[in-house]
C-alpha cells in the first residue's frame, strides 16, 4: 500500500483512504442491499489508467469535495506512474477558459482530450503543450498534437481509440470482468454484446457487438434498444451499459426468449432498477459478484448473471 495521499479529506476523488487497514471493510459499506453469491474482487490502488482534471484560469488539477474549487494536484496514488510523470508540464500550461481535461493512457501512449468552453488555444498554449510527451492532444477534438493513433488492444484485437472514448478505467479491472463475462458465456450458441463500446468483451466472446460508437453495429440503444424480433437470434446477451442502465432494453429482454443475461454495471442504484425489471419478467439472479474497479471510491462496480426460469 502506498502511503495516505495529502489531499486525502481535500480531494474529490477519493471517500475512503485505501491506506487504511480496514479499507475492504468500509468500502463494503457500501454495496447496494442486495446480496451477493461470491467474494469481491479486489483490484488494489496506482492502477489507473485514465483520469478527468479540471482547469479554470490558470489553475488545474481535481475539484475539491463538494465544491468546484480546484486543488493543483500534480501526483495521484491512483494513478499509474506514466499519468503522474506529465502532470506538473500540463499545471504549467497556459490555460485559457474553463473545461475538463481527460487523460487516458492507450497502449502506445497517452491521449489527452480537453473540452473547453473557449473554442480556441492560443499559440502559446500550443507551443508548450506540443512538448508534453503525448501521442495526441485535442482542444475540443481539434487536434494539436498527434505523432500516432492511439491504440488499445483486445484479446489480440488492436482497435483505434477514439479521443475521450469510454475506455476501463485499469486494465486489470477490465481483465477481471472479461474473465468472469467469457466464462459464463461457454456454451452459448450466439450472444449479442450490447453497449460494446469499443470491444473489451466482444472479441473474446466472437459476439455480435451493439453500441452508439465503437466496434460494433451503430445502434442507440436508449432509444432503439433490440427488439424482441431481433432478440430471437441469440440465446445469451451480454450488458455492459453507461451509468444509466439498461431500462429500455431490460423491458425488450423480459419478452424475448434469450435464456441467459450477463449484466456488468458500474452503477448499483441503476442496477437495483434493472434487475427488478428482469427478475419479473421471469429471470432469476444466478450470480453477483462486486468489484472494487474505483479503488478509494464509494462506488462498485457489479458482475450478474440472471437466467431465465432457474
């Protein structure tokens, strides 16, 4: 364990110290009531692969808790060391406006998308942040640096990131829930992998894939989830929705034949909702499992398997 950030207590980011012996113990405090059929998954700290800072003025770095004062924070614990390494040449920047600046480390680099409420860098700003060691950087997806295509792999897939794309939060995270989503999967005879986004599930499973971007068929599917016609053709489908849920596509599954559902959620309360929908439309859960993906957060996020007249 890494020692207790300074900022802990100041910073947003983080509601329970991951230092603390007793971490697990808080952090299950705050598992939704519903009870869980196996052991959480513990992914550990300094394992994150992207993060979202925030500028005003000349200042940058994470919101102080409950308010939208910003703390200069130029190292996180949670972060992986390639993150930390550029965050002091970024804080000097000449910033301009106020907005969101979200770093994510790809396989080949770092990317960085800032949205700003000023349409427009300056040339200084451009001078400087041209410097920062980035395989790209977009002010408002207009680009100001890129030396390559940042990349992200999937079970031997390379796929293009695109800038600000979703992407799991730790690569660990992200092999947990694939190893745990595959192995539930064996024996389907087709699966439809819906919010795909851009593939962390959908290669391993050879699944037809669904989502407004990414690597599968376009399809919004809060507004035009599956339908049960279209449902006919795959027996298992796999759920991994924006904080959102899946409300609208849960009301197509209660009435379509697929026998097995495999529901990754990063949003408990949203869950809870689902889940509801699902469990009366005659599916029971078979399996939840939580994991610990935001490590000192108070969120979790939740494997579940629901199958149909279990």
């Amino acid at each position: 364990m890494s020692k207790t950030c300074p900022f802990f207590g100041k910073c947003g980011g983080c509601k329970i110290d991951f230092t603390d012996a007793d971490y697990r113990q808080k952090k299950l405090q705050y598992l939704p009531l519903i009870k869980t059929t196996g052991q959480a998954i513990w992914l550990g700290d300094g394992t994150r692969r992207r993060a979202d800072f925030a500028f005003a003025g000349n200042a940058f770095g994470l919101f102080e808790s409950g308010t939208k004062n910003i703390i200069p924070i130029r190292n996180c614990p949670n972060l992986l060391p390639e993150i930390n390494d550029i965050l002091p040449a970024l804080a000097d920047l000449p910033w301009t406006g106020a907005g969101a600046c979200l770093i994510t480390l790809c396989d080949n680099g770092i990317d960085i998308a800032i949205t700003a409420s000023v349409p427009y860098f300056s040339p200084e700003f451009r001078d400087a942040a041209v410097k920062i060691p980035a395989v790209r950087i977009t002010w408002n997806d207009k680009i100001i640096k890129q030396t390559e295509q940042p990349v992200v792999n999937f079970s031997g897939h390379t796929v293009p990131y695109p800038s600000g794309a979703f992407l799991q939060p730790s690569v660990a995270g992200a092999d947990a829930l694939r190893e745990l989503v595959v192995s539930r999967a064996a024996g389907a005879r087709r699966i439809a992998d819906l919010f795909c986004g851009l593939g962390n599930f959908t290669f391993s499973l050879n699944a037809d894939g669904f989502d407004i971007v990414g690597t599968g068929m376009t399809r919004d599917l809060f507004k035009k989830p599956l339908t049960v016609g279209m449902l006919k053709n795959y027996d298992t489908v796999v759920m991994d929705p924006p904080r959102a849920g899946a409300q609208a596509q849960c009301k197509e599954l209660v009435k379509s034949d697929v026998r097995r559902i495999i529901y990754v959620s990063c949003n408990p309360a949203t869950f809870v909702r689902d889940a509801k929908i699902l469990e009366k439309g005659g599916y029971k859960m078979t399996e939840l499992i939580p994991v610990d993906q935001f490590a000192g957060s108070t969120c979790w996020e939740l494997f579940s398997v629901f199958d149909k007249n279990a």
